[in-house]
C-alpha cells in the first residue's frame, strides 16, 4: 500500500530529468509530491519539468542543477535547498552513470563511476541530513543494482589506478550504494532520528543509460539486445522498485526492493536478496570512515 504524499511534502530526485528518475519523478507529482528535479543538464533538466507539467496538469516540480561529478556542485545544491526550504521528507539517490569504457575522473580524482554513483550522494545525503530530520518522517532511497552481488569494495585499488575494468567499478559503486544505506540506518537508529533509509533496484529496465553501457559492446551486446525485450521491463516498470521503497507504508527500515519476477529482472515489488558481499560489518564501517574522509561528509544534525 502506498502513502500519499500530504499538501506541501517535497522530494527530491537526482538524475530526474530522464529514465528511471523521470519516471519516478513522474508518479511523485501525481501523488502531490513537490519534486525537484536534480541534475546536471539545465536544458534537459527545465524540460522534464515542462513534460511533468504537460502530463500531470498541476504538477508542482522545479530543476535545480546537481552535478555529481563535482563536490563542489554537490555542496552548492545542499546549500541552496537548505536556504530554499524548511524540511525535506523523500531523497531518492537516483543518478548513476553505467560500465564506462575507459577510465574518467571526477572533479576531485575519483574513479568516475565510483564518484557520481556514490560518492556524490554520500555527500549531499549528510548535507541534506538536517532538512531531512525536519521531516516527520523522512525517507531515504539509495539506488543499488542486481550487479551489486559481483561487486567487491577494493580498498587497495578503489579507484582503478592499477587496474580498471567498467563492469568491476560499477558492480563496486552499486555494492557500495547498498552498503551505505544499511550503514546510514544503523546510524538512524543509533542516534535516534525518524529518519527510514532504505534501498531499492530495477532489475532489467529499458533506458538509455542501460542500453548504452550494455548492449553496446561486441557479440556479447548484440546477443543481449535480442534477449532483452523478454528479459527486462521499461522505464516505467524499472521505477516501481523505487516508488515502492519511497512511499510503501510497509517498507520497514533497512529493506531492499527490486522487482519480483524471474531472477529479480522484472515484476512487481518486492524484497530483495542482498549478496553476503553487503552483509560484512566490518566492510561497510570501513567503506564509511574512507568516504567521509575523501568527501569531507561529516554527519550531524545542524
């Protein structure tokens, strides 16, 4: 069962203006949600807010520009949300970047999949962390993914500087994803905050993003390509993992949604099965400590 949003609530959700976001976006409004559409292109971020505007008549959404690769743009955003707003109810870490080719770097020298897929989020969460206990009943959404159950956190080599393979840096930044959001409800229940986080994947979904980093690539891609119209869902469907973490009266805290249906490629919500990778203790208050130590995070109230 899902919980609709009261008048004013807000939400906010990174890499909105298109795919999975867009979609997710799209549902938030329609349950009168006021959404902020974070992302890094202006003009496909107002765009999406005039499509959110043309098919949800009465949609209250705004852009503001996010970029991930930037901690700088990261620490901008929080700053003028926090001057903006008085609470923040949903934060749903969206934004993700799939299985480059080669190895890029953020702004700061991280291995880029690493560093917009979870670094960045790792900061804005702590720097949101004050509007979001203004909520009632805050939640937040980390975006993992099934290639989380191959990843491996590599300490000694995080950021692929002796070796980089795209699918080995994804799988670590989606398993990373999924360790912070058992981490940060840990940390909830520790200090006492209302705060419900929670993490969700969309199995096989049709976007852009997945189209381009998978099926691109040699037999392999082209063999994929043929197989995925029985093997994955769209956009719409991907998003429903999300939607149902975000807004499901029970979820309860620490919970990982993805899809129901064969191999958790597609279906309905439900329960996850999270990899003995991302049950390690000791694993995730390492993987913690190193991201507050390379983005600066510092978790407080005020």
């Amino acid at each position: 069962m899902t919980d609709h949003a009261s008048p004013g609530k807000l939400a906010v959700v990174t890499g909105a203006n298109t795919g999975l976001g867009f979609e997710t976006a799209k549902e938030l409004v329609r349950q009168g949600y006021r959404v902020v559409i974070a992302a890094r292109n202006p003009d496909k971020g107002h765009a999406a807010v005039a499509k959110l505007s043309a098919e949800s008549p009465g949609a209250n959404s705004r852009f503001e520009p996010l970029d991930l690769d930037s901690l700088a743009s990261v620490r901008s955003f929080a700053a003028r949300l926090r001057a903006s707003e008085s609470s923040l109810d949903l934060l749903i870490n969206n934004a993700g970047i799939l299985a480059l080719p080669t190895r890029e770097l953020t702004q700061e020298g991280f291995e880029r999949q690493l560093g917009v897929n979870y670094l960045g989020h790792f900061l804005l969460t702590s720097l949101l962390l004050p509007l979001l206990l203004a909520s009632s009943a805050p939640r937040v959404v980390q975006l993992s993914s099934l290639a989380h159950r191959g990843g491996r956190i590599d300490f000694d080599d995080l950021h692929g500087e002796r070796h980089y393979d795209p699918w080995r840096a994804y799988r670590q930044s989606k398993l990373a994803m999924l360790l912070f959001s058992q981490s940060l409800q840990q940390l909830s229940e520790a200090e006492g905050w209302s705060l419900m986080s929670v993490a969700a994947h969309p199995g096989l979904s049709r976007t852009a993003l997945f189209e381009h980093g998978v099926t691109s690539r040699g037999m392999t891609g082209r063999l994929f390509r043929l197989a995925m119209p029985f093997i994955s869902q769209n956009a719409t469907e991907g998003a429903r993992p999300t939607l149902f973490a975000a807004t499901a009266n029970d979820v309860r805290a620490g919970d990982y949604i993805g899809p129901a249906g064969f191999a958790e490629t597609r279906g309905a919500p439900k329960n996850a099965y999270i990899g003995s990778n991302a049950r390690d203790p000791a694993v995730a208050e390492q993987l913690w400590r190193h991201s507050c130590d390379l983005t600066g995070a510092i978790w407080h109230t005020t």
